[in-house]
C-alpha cells in the first residue's frame, strides 16, 4: 500500500485545533514546526505555546491518533526549542481569528515588562477603552482584561 | 529520542546540573501550588497556580533532557525517587509560610532563574542555550509579578513591612542554598557549559540586594569595592541530597497518589 505524501500529512495535520482556541489549527499558530517522512516512519516537530500546557499530551495524541487514520503506525513527535515558540508567530490571519473568537491577540514586543501597559483592543466592540484585571489568567497562555465600555471582560494571549 | 552529549564535556557534572535545575523546580511548583485555593486574594490564588503549572512545566523540559541522556522517565524521577535521592536545594522545600515568606522567596528564586537561564543561553551545550531561550520568557511573567509584589509590599503598612521583613530574615541564608557548589563544577566551567555558581550568586546579589533596600527591606549583605558580599551561613546541603524532614514531607504528599497505584494510566 502506498502510504500518503507529506503534503496529505500537513493537510490532516491542519485539521487539528488548539483544545483552549477550536478557531486556530496547530499548523495556523506554528505549533506543528515540522515534519519528516523516512522508510514509512513520521517524525513531527512541535514547540509548545508554555512548556506547561497541560493540552499537549492531548495534541500528541491527535497527532498520533490523525496520521494512524492515514496508514502511519509508526510516528515519532519530537519537541523543539530551534527556535522556541514565540507569540509572533502568529500571523495577521491567526491574529485576527483569535479577535474573532473574543480573545485579543498578543501585544507585539519584544520586552515582556511592557505588557504590563500595552492597551488591548477590545474584541466584541473595539474599544481601547480596557484595563487589564489580572496578569494571569484562566490558562498559561491567557491574561485578563475588562472592557470600560461595552462592560464585558476579555482575555489577551500572552506575548511570549 | 536519545541525544549525546559531545565527549568532551564531563558528562556526570552535566547530569547532576540538569538534575538540580529540574528538582528545584518540582519541589518549588509542588510548593506553590499549596496556595491554590488559599491565597489571600483571589489574583494571588490565579498567579500562584499558574507559576505553579509554569514550574512544574519547567521540571518536565529539564527531566525529559536527562531522560534523553539516561533513559530515565520524568515520572519515575519524579514519583519513584526515596526523598533522599533529589538534588533540590533546601530552599525551595521548606513549607509555604505566611504570603510574605512566599512572596520573597519567589521573588529570590525567579532572580536566580533570570541570573541562570540568561547564563545558559551562552553555554557550549546546545540543549542547555535552546531550553533557556524558551524558559527565560515565560520566567519574565514570574519575576514581573513577584517583584511588583515586593515593591508594593515591602513599605506599604507596618504590616506588610513587618511581615516582609520576617520573610527576608527567613529567606535570604535558605536562598543562598541555591548556589550551593556542584560537584564537578570547575569542569563545567572550563568547559564553557555555565560560569559556574560563584558568579550567578554575585548577579544574583546585584540584582536582589538593591531591589529589597529599595522597597525599605534589611538584607544580611554589605558592599565593598562594588561588590555585595554576605556574611550568613548559607542553608546548604541540598546539592549533596542531605536533605531535613520538610523534604520528606513534600515528596511523601507529591508521590502519594503514584505510590497507591503505580501502573494506573490517567
């Protein structure tokens, strides 16, 4: 049997969503770095978001559960620091997805103390009218905002 | 996925840096953690339990590099080591404490990470630059916090400060632990792996003794000709895996759960 190419893989591999985001694929957010296909064997190259998310078992299993719905059996996922996972990896499209999901994308620095006063768009109304209510948030990658205007509390992904 | 190191570092001074890095940040996460739930405001019980998640994230990455090197599990080192097998320094053992000895002694700790991780970004050891580089980004939000923390509550009230102050007292000699010599340090050195603890302790110092004295806090150094020096006995013994009953405790409550039922897939 003919096992499938590597553009089928990254087309199944693009199919999977962040657990925490279902707008975003792992592929859109730069999550799934890589992938290598020898003798019938798949090795797939991921950098985590946090090296704590606690979804990337969850990912390693989908991955695994994905490319075995294509034949592989044999799927190696190997993480990768070259270059770490950095929130400016996501694009204009995938920044706009998260606004569209009522998550407002990450401030664009490289200095993490100015976070702290970088004002977030609200995304359900726009307003720059927002303050940030907590440093941290409901996951590792998320912070807390409220919105002044339309009265509504937001999230912000974290720059990192 | 196994890795070598290349053969001319020493491999077992490697091993026992990469331990140490990885049990401290078990034992301080494990730590953390006990505040979720008792904070005293609600911001205080999110920002613990997500540094909390953040170092036991960290224990992982180092844990699964020694597994590359030895073949040993992050959930065997984690959960099946006896108390007297881990390399942590005492410091991050010891019980939780009222906020403000937590407060410091996050506030030393992430210091000491920023001191380290930025240390490690030059090392020869490739693993060693590329996990830092990552690490030292999210241990910003760490150290963002926990010195906003002490900047507000070193001199707010009498207190805050009184309690603050306690935490310095209490903290600075454990924190000092951290730095605790390795054996097989000077090889690490030579070979350009880390610059060894000695000169992470003097950056530390420089970075932590101003800031304290800023918020109004008394600190057990002095400086001469530039350089902070203190004269306290340090709370080591740790890297050597002496370890006091805090430990004990700690690994008896951590590995709890595994030990009822060591083969259950979660």
């Amino acid at each position: 049997m003919q096992l499938p190419d590597e553009r089928t893989i990254w087309r199944e591999l693009e199919k999977i969503t962040d657990p925490e985001i279902p707008v975003l694929s792992l592929v859109d957010m730069k999550i799934i770095r890589e992938v290598t296909v020898r003798d019938g064997k798949v090795s797939v190259s991921i950098s985590p978001t946090f090296v704590g998310c606690p979804a990337l078992d969850h990912i390693k299993d989908e991955i695994k559960t994905r490319l075995a719905g294509l034949g592989f059996a044999d799927v190696e996922i190997l993480t990768t620091y070259t270059p770490p996972w950095s929130s400016d990896m996501l694009d204009e499209n995938a920044r706009e997805k998260l606004r569209a999901f009522g998550i407002a994308p990450p401030a664009q620095t490289s200095e993490i103390p100015a976070t702290l006063i970088i004002p977030a768009a609200c995304p359900f109304c726009g307003s720059m009218h927002t303050h940030m209510e907590g440093e941290f948030g409901a996951t590792l990658c998320k912070q807390l905002f409220y919105c002044d205007d339309c009265r509504q509390s937001f999230e912000r992904f974290k720059t990192v | 996925m196994s890795i070598d190191l290349p053969s001319s570092l020493p491999r077992e001074s490697v091993l026992s840096l990469i331990l140490a890095l990885a049990d401290d940040e078990l034992m301080l996460g494990h730590r953390d953690s006990e505040w979720t739930g008792h904070s005293p405001i609600l911001e205080e019980d999110i920002a613990f339990s997500n540094i909390a998640q953040d170092e036991l994230g960290h224990s992982l990455v180092w844990y699964s590099l020694y597994e590359q090197l030895t073949g040993k599990s992050p959930d065997a080192m984690a959960f099946e080591r006896s108390w007297s097998e881990f390399a942590c320094c005492h410091f991050v053992t010891y019980p939780k404490g009222d906020f403000g000895y937590t407060v410091v002694r996050q506030y030393l700790f992430d210091e000491a990470e920023q001191a380290r991780l930025a240390a490690f970004e030059q090392s020869t050891l490739q693993s060693l630059r590329e996990i830092s580089g990552k690490l030292i980004r999210e241990e910003a939000y760490h150290l963002l916090h926990s010195k906003g923390l002490v900047e507000r509550l070193g001199d707010a009230t009498e207190e805050s400060h009184r309690h603050m102050q306690a935490g310095v007292d209490q903290a600075f000699p454990q924190a000092l632990g951290m730095f605790e010599k390795l054996e097989g340090e000077d090889g690490l050195i030579e070979k350009g792996v880390f610059p060894g603890n000695d000169a992470l302790k003097r950056e530390w110092l420089d970075r932590v003794v101003p800031m304290l004295t800023s918020a109004k806090l008394t600190v057990p150094a002095s400086q001469t000709n530039g350089s902070h020096i203190v004269d306290i006995k340090p709370d080591d013994g740790g890297r050597k895996k002496s370890h006091t009953q805090h430990l004990k405790q700690l690994v008896d409550d951590l590995q709890q759960v595994y030990r009822i039922a060591p083969k259950a897939k979660w």
